[in-house]
C-alpha cells in the first residue's frame, strides 16, 4: 500500500508540473512559470503520464494455471492442516498456531491474484477470490485470537462463509485445471 501511494504521489507530481527551486520550496512548472535566459529552451527532463511504462502482458492460459496453484498452494494446505488440528481435537494453541499460518497464507494469496496479469476471461474470477479472501481476513485474525475449541470453530466458519468456490472453479475451469479435491493438499 505504501509503494502504491509513492507511485501515486510521483506520477501526481509529475502530472501536475511540480518542480524545486533552488531553495527546495515548490512552484508551478510549465506555461505559467517565468522563463528567461538559455535554460528555458531546455527540454524538461521529467517523465510525462504517457511515458509510464507500460503493463505487463497477459499471462498465457498455461503460465496462468501454473501461476494460480503456485498462489492458492500454501493457503489450501494451511487450511487443511488447520482443519485436522481440529478434527483431532489439538490444543487451541496448536489450533491458533495453524490459524496464524492460514492468515498469512491468504494475505499472500490475495497479494498475488491481484498482482498478476490473467487472462481477460480469469481476471474477474481471480480478483472476486481475493476480494472474498479480503472480507476473511478479519474472521481470520479472530481465529488466531481464540481461547477455546468453540470459538475457533465459530472464526473458521466465519472465514468460509466468504469463501467464493464459483470464483475459483470457474477459474479451474477456464484454465483448464481439475476440480479442487482436499486430498491434494493433505499431508
């Protein structure tokens, strides 16, 4: 978040035609500023908005499948883990620990459907899943916080009641990949 607000405050400066004086205050740079001498037919040297480098390609559907089980793996596997510390009937410490791995492996599945270039068709798909794995994050975090057996139980469905299977196998779907089967994450 704070590398997109410094992208965001550079291209606003540049867009806007900030530019130093000498003494580090601000003035407005471009027709409105005084020019005199040679140095006013200089070329600005700022990078206009149209120079912004360009986005990335679309991933391929293959590199996409690839790219998606490389993002949803460790989150699916925490999850997993987590569910049988409490199909087991492990301590609530053990229980937290697990959750704790869940929530960290979701911010990190959130970060990467959101920051890849997927195929036109999986984009929304893949950028509905993080939003849903966004609005889990607070049931998450109760989960790492839970001093019993019950209320882990009543944070982990929480947190899956956000879950958007549609999002993901139409995802699967499109990219060709199998159906979400619990065994391939299972230890």
């Amino acid at each position: 978040m704070m590398r997109r607000l410094i992208t965001t405050s550079l291209v606003l400066l540049l867009v806007t035609g900030c530019a130093s004086t000498a003494d580090g205050a601000s003035e407005p740079a471009g027709p409105t500023a005084q020019a005199t001498g040679p140095a006013s037919a200089a070329p600005q040297t700022s990078m206009s908005a149209s120079a912004a480098p360009s986005e990335p390609a679309r991933l391929g559907a293959k590199e996409a499948a690839v790219q998606y089980l490389e993002a949803v793996r460790p989150y699916n596997e925490a999850l997993e883990e987590l569910e049988t510390a409490i199909n087991t009937g492990q301590p609530v410490e053990v229980q937290r620990e697990q959750a704790a791995a869940t929530l960290t492996a979701l911010k990190v599945e959130i970060k990467a459907l959101r920051g890849a270039r997927w195929p036109a068709k999986v984009e929304p798909h893949a950028l509905s899943l993080a939003d849903a794995g966004q609005r889990a994050l607070p049931s998450w975090k109760a989960a790492t916080a839970a001093t019993t057996a019950e209320d882990m139980v009543t944070a982990v469905l929480a947190a899956l009641e956000h879950d958007d299977q549609a999002a993901a196998d139409a995802i699967r779907r499109l990219l060709s990949l199998d159906q979400y089967d619990e065994g391939d994450y299972s230890s």
